[in-house]
C-alpha cells in the first residue's frame, strides 16, 4: 500500500527541494527526464544534484556507475585488489588511521545487491513506490533539526536506533549502511567531503527507508510540528526556515 506524501511535514518546514528517492528497478521502467553518467568519465553521482533539483532521474548499471566507489556500493564491482583499495583509501584518502582499522571496517560493511538491472535517483514518484528503498531530504540545519525529532517521534527504547550519522561515501549512505529494511531509520547524510562540493554549502542529506518515510507520513496536527518551538524558530528566521 502507498503511503500519503508527508505533506504536514514537508509544508511545516518550508522544504522547498524536491525529495530524492532511490529505485531499484528495472532498466526499462519509462522515467521521464532521464540522465546518466558519461560511460568515459569516472563522475559522482552527487554532481548530478542540479539535475535532480530540475527534476532529472539518473539511471546507474553496472556497466556505467559514475565513479569506482558508487559501483563497489551498488553494485558490488571491485575496481582494485582488496589490498590495494585499502591502501588507496588509507594512504591516499587518509580515511582511516592505519590499514588495519580500515580493513576491519570492510569487513562488517555490506555492498548493496540489486534485485534488478538498473538503480535510478531522482525525483519522489508515487508510481514507482514498490522499487523505492530510499528517499532523501536536501535540507539546511534548521529543517534537519526538525526531521531529527520527526525521525524519534514513533521510537521508544530497544528499537533501532531511528538515525544513524555512519562513516562512508555519501553514496553509501544513501542506502548500503542501512541497517534495516524492515525498521525505521534514518541517516544523516552528505557528511562524505569528497562530494559535498557538489551540493550548496548549507544542505545536507537526511536519507530514510520507506519504514521511517511511512512514519514520517503518519505524523499530525498535534505533534512538534504545530508546538512553539518550530513557531519560535521560524519567528527567528523571519517566518520560515
């Protein structure tokens, strides 16, 4: 069953960016608008943010995955040699502070595995709701404030933690370091430096799995969302955030 949009949500902290989900679907499924990276070029799929915001969908395969760490995380393709992708993210990157600490991050992180063909980013659309497995807010500080608190609305202790800030690409964190599927969670995202420079310096991602976007989706009128603090927060801000 397709949820409702959070359309309380979303009104009440003034987003005014296009939510950005994930599908796994396959390859011919008739998105419209679609772009993709240039099969020669090794390119992040985060410069691709603009078109998103103009309503383009980038399609992935594993045949064209932009850069190498977008397709060892979708896509499970190893472009280097263990040893020498961990010599890469250590000594080249300075990611982790020995190789060792690095390679036992490996080991417990999972790769995504698709279940079909083709992985496509971009614009919410309602239709393919059964190929979504995430969906993303572009957001400043302020309305990620408000989703923090929208993420722990249904949560009490001894359920998953409802957001988790993980080490990763900010590739990976739009989907592999999840911990559940099944669960509500969210990730703060865009944390990843070698692509923020593609997104204005004030936004960051808050990526959630459709569990947490239902949640998201069930909040009301007398939650947070209609209390003082986000009244006197906007009154701050000159009337919206």
């Amino acid at each position: 069953m397709k949820p409702a949009f959070p359309d309380l949500l979303a009104e009440k902290i003034d987003l005014g960016n296009l939510l950005i989900a994930l599908y796994d679907a396959p390859s011919q499924t008739p998105f419209t608008s679609l772009t993709e990276p240039h099969p020669e070029r090794k390119t992040c799929l985060f410069a691709f943010y603009d078109e998103w915001m103009q309503g383009k969908t980038l399609k992935l395969k594993k045949e064209n995955f932009g850069c190498r760490g977008c397709g060892h995380w979708f896509f499970d393709v190893h472009a280097r040699d263990r040893q020498n992708f961990i010599e890469f993210l250590v000594d080249d990157e300075g990611l982790k502070a020995t190789l060792d600490m690095m390679n036992q991050w490996l080991e417990v992180s999972r790769t995504y595995k698709p279940e079909n063909d083709a992985i496509f980013i971009g614009p919410y659309n309602e239709e393919y709701y059964d190929f979504i497995k995430s969906i993303t807010f572009f957001v400043n500080p302020d309305q990620l404030s408000v989703l923090l608190l929208a993420a722990n609305y249904f949560s009490v202790p001894g359920d998953l933690m409802p957001v988790k800030a993980p080490f990763g690409s900010g590739c990976s964190e739009l989907l592999p370091l999840f911990d559940s599927v099944t669960a509500p969670q969210a990730i703060l995202g865009a944390t990843d430096m070698a692509m923020r420079d593609h997104l204005p310096a004030n936004i960051m991602a808050f990526t959630v799995n459709k569990p947490m976007f239902e949640n998201f989706c069930r909040i009301g009128e007398n939650s947070f969302l209609t209390k003082p603090f986000l009244v006197r927060l906007k009154k701050a801000r000159g009337g919206k955030i």
